[in-house]
C-alpha cells in the first residue's frame, strides 16, 4: 500500500562500458525500486530491472534480469536485522555465458 513513507525509483540508463577482461559494451537498462515504512519498526523493499550488454567488438549479447525483495525490522536507534532475496537471471547468444542465481542474504546493523 502506497503511503508518505513510500519510495519509488525508477532507473533508465544508456551508457558505455567495459566488461572484466577489457571488452567494450554497450550498456542500456531500466529498473524500478521501492522502499516503504509500514510502521516506525518495520519496512520492505524491492527492485526489479533489466539491463542488455551489448559487446561492441564481439557477436555476444546479453540480457540481465534482476529481482529483489526484503525487510528491515529496526529493534532500536542502534540495532536493524534486514532478511532478503535476490534472483539473477543473464541470458546470453553464448551459452557458457548464461546463468541464474538465487541469494538469501540475512544481515545484523549496530551503529553508535
């Protein structure tokens, strides 16, 4: 439910790159995100997006789907546990070069 605690991203980009061995790509994506506080403890938040690789001295091409969700529980001021789940997908003309992840992440925040 949207409420004034709610954010929303949306990302375009178009952009020049380099893959990890040095190979120039063409780099356009789009993603849209949220973050909402459901109480003063409590929050969610998630993204999705899309982004195509496009090696401009290679036939490869990809596309990257991405997809995120999680919650913060903040105990106190000082102390936040946040649980998420993420899901990659990369679909590439190459086929040693296609994969799909899933990560379950869990993390402890004190701060002074």
């Amino acid at each position: 439910a949207y409420s004034p605690d709610t954010v929303v991203k949306l990302g375009l980009d178009n952009d020049f790159g380099y893959a990890a061995f040095g190979t120039p790509q063409r780099i356009t994506s789009v993603s849209v995100g949220f973050r909402s506080a459901l109480n003063t403890q409590w929050s969610v938040n998630g993204q999705v997006g899309y982004t195509r690789y496009n090696y401009t001295t290679t036939l490869e091409r990809d596309g990257f789907y991405s997809g995120q969700i999680g919650t913060t529980y903040g105990y106190s001021k000082v102390l936040t546990f946040t649980v998420a789940y993420a899901y990659n997908e990369d679909s590439s003309n190459l086929a040693t070069a296609t994969f799909k992840n899933n990560i379950l992440s869990a993390a402890v925040s004190l701060r002074e």
